[in-house]
C-alpha cells in the first residue's frame, strides 16, 4: 500500500483551512464580546454620572425621590439589552462554528467513503463479510451523527425561544415593579 502524497497534502490544507476559519470565529466573538463590555460600561458609566447629577441639583425631597425612583429602569434595559446582545454573540458563534463543523464532518464523510470504496475494491477474494461489516458500520456512524447533529439543532432552537421568551417576560416584569414616581 502506498501512500499518496497528494491526498495528504490535501487534507493537511483543508484542516489548516478549518482551524484558521474556526480561530478567526473565536477572535470575532472575542472581539465583539470585548466591544460589548465597553459599551455597555460606559453605558452604565454615563448614565450614572447624569443621575448622580441629576439627583444632586433636586431642589427639594419630592423631586429627589422621584429621579431616585426613576434610577432602575435604564439599568433595567441596560442589563436586559446587554445580556440579549451577549447572547446574541454566543449563539452566532455557536452557529458559525457548527456550520464549519459541518462541512467539515462532510468533507471527511467524502474522503472515508473514496477510501473506503477503493479499499474494498483491492480488497482480497472472501473479504465480502468484514468488507459488509466494515460498510455497516460506516453506515451506521453516518447515520449517528445525523441524528445528534438534528437534535443539536432542535436544543438551540428550543433554547433560543425560551431564552426569548424569558428576556420579554423579564422586560415586561420588571417594567410592571418600576414604581411610578411624580412630582406634587
């Protein structure tokens, strides 16, 4: 058996190309996570500061507790838009790295296939039941895979509309507590 320089070299490229593409995903999410937390620190930063300001030019105790009752509900849609946007990030990764995945698993189900069936091509006379059992079995982790790969998918689509579900509850929920505050 000979080995052929070519098809290695080959797969050697395509998983170097894999590994560079997934690294890149990693870098973007990082980047975007990264950009994220500052923005919303500053966010959080300068909405503190105008408050503070705010709270201290009131001119008499009415007008202090009502900007106090009003403090929680920018700070309730800053969390509620950070933590949606940080999973927003988080599940475009995870989609990205589960396309690259794919193909890749594809690719390789190609290659062991063309090399499964060339093997079994020279393989010896009285062969046919390992070569059956060999195919089977090959079938069978195709077959494996596709089916963890559809339930996969069926967990991120349910955990995306609970997680959906959740943050406009969360919303709704708190924007019912937020006390209503005016001035007399």
């Amino acid at each position: 058996m000979s080995i052929n320089t070519e098809s290695l070299a080959s797969v050697n490229k395509a998983t170097s190309n894999f590994l560079l593409s997934a690294a890149n995903t990693a870098l973007g999410s990082s980047e975007r996570f990264t950009n994220l937390n500052i923005d919303t620190t500053r966010s959080v930063f300068e909405n503190s500061v105008s408050k503070a300001k705010a709270l201290m030019d009131a001119k008499d105790l009415q007008e202090a507790i009502a900007i106090q009752a009003s403090l929680a509900k920018p700070s309730n849609e800053i969390a509620t838009a950070y933590f949606s946007s940080l999973y927003e990030i988080f599940s475009q990764n995870q989609e990205a790295l589960t396309q690259m995945l794919e193909v890749q698993f594809g690719d390789f189900q190609k290659s062991a296939s063309s090399l499964f069936e060339n093997t079994t091509k020279s393989a010896p006379a009285g062969s046919e039941i390992v070569v059956a059992a060999l195919r089977s079995t090959f079938n069978a982790t195709n077959t494996a895979f596709n089916n963890m790969n559809n339930v996969a998918k069926q967990f991120v689509e349910t955990a995306q509309s609970n997680m959906a579900a959740a943050t406009s509850a969360a919303v709704k929920s708190a924007e019912k507590k937020l006390p209503k505050a005016s001035i007399q």
